[in-house]
C-alpha cells in the first residue's frame, strides 16, 4: 500500500523518497541512553530525511488496535535535539503529514491513525484530513501485489495527492 500512495504522489508532481524504518535501526529511546551516548547515527540521518523534505507520510499496520512500537520509537528519537543542539521537533513542525494503515480487521487501522494524529499533532505536523484504512489486508491484494479494489487503489492514491497539494501550500506560506 505505501508504494501506492507514494504512486499517487508521484502523479501529483512529487519526488518520493521510499524508506523503511528496518533500515535505520534504533535503540529503544531512553533518556539515559540519550545522556551516556548521544543521538544514534540512525536518528541524525533520519532527521536529516526530514529535514531535506517537505512532507511525511506514515503508512503503519495495525498492532491490537495501535500503531507500530517502533514507529514510535523512531519518532522519539527524530524529535530529539540533534549534534549541533538543535530540537528535532523543530524538523517535523510545520510540515504536512499523511497517515495510511492497513490490519487484517476490517477496521483497517481506524484505531491506530487517531493515535498517530495525535502524536504528530504534538510534534507540530499537520496532519491532512485524507487518511486511508485498509481492512482485510490479508485479503486486499492480488498475486502482483496489486490492490484487487479499483476503488481503494484511487483513494489510496488520492492520499498522495492530497499530501503534495497540502505541502505545496504550506511551503508557499
């Protein structure tokens, strides 16, 4: 689902950088941690990503009706003050946010999208109103790993377009 959103981002005129948190491995934040040894090298590049873009978009499944632990945990660790003393959180403000999530309930991640708006409303993002939840996801999907619903592959899409009209709009304020 993330490449289709990032799909309908593409086509609204936006260059996409793809990552996934696997990829930038990170202690479990603690603030002890923190004072003995200072923000991780995995935390200062993903602040970096951050800061040379415009706009986040999350795409998390569902976990027991809440997000990721280690969405979480990287996002602790973003909003930390970086090398040269400045706040993290200052990377993530006043930047547009999308949310997709996608859980084998038919729920498809409602649950878990209130819970990351609300964690990147206290960073200072905007969360654009365009989200989407994909139920069953276990079952959403065709052998090319293709959505099998035209109409949710056009409003996942549409998520992405969304995103980029909205950071448009607050890079031009």
């Amino acid at each position: 689902m993330p490449s289709r959103v990032a799909r309908g981002a593409a086509e609204a005129g936006a260059d996409i950088t793809h990552i996934s948190l696997n990829d930038y491995p990170l202690p479990l934040y603690h603030g002890d941690l923190e004072s003995e040894s200072g923000l991780p090298a995995n935390a200062d590049a993903l602040q970096e990503l951050v800061a040379a873009h415009d706009a986040l978009l999350i795409a998390s499944p569902e976990y027991n009706g809440g997000y990721t632990a280690l969405l979480k945990n990287t996002l602790d660790w973003i909003s930390r003050p970086n090398k040269t003393g400045r706040a993290g959180i200052v990377l993530l403000a006043d930047k547009a946010a999308a949310i997709v999530c996608a859980s084998p309930g038919p729920m498809g991640g409602t649950r878990s999208q209130l819970a990351i708006r609300g964690v990147l409303d206290k960073l200072g993002m905007i969360v654009i109103p365009q989200s989407f939840a994909l139920g069953t996801v276990h079952q959403a999907f065709d052998e090319d790993h293709q959505l099998k619903d035209a109409g949710a592959d056009a409003g996942v899409r549409a998520v992405g377009a969304a995103l980029v009209r909205a950071a448009r709009k607050l890079k031009a304020v």
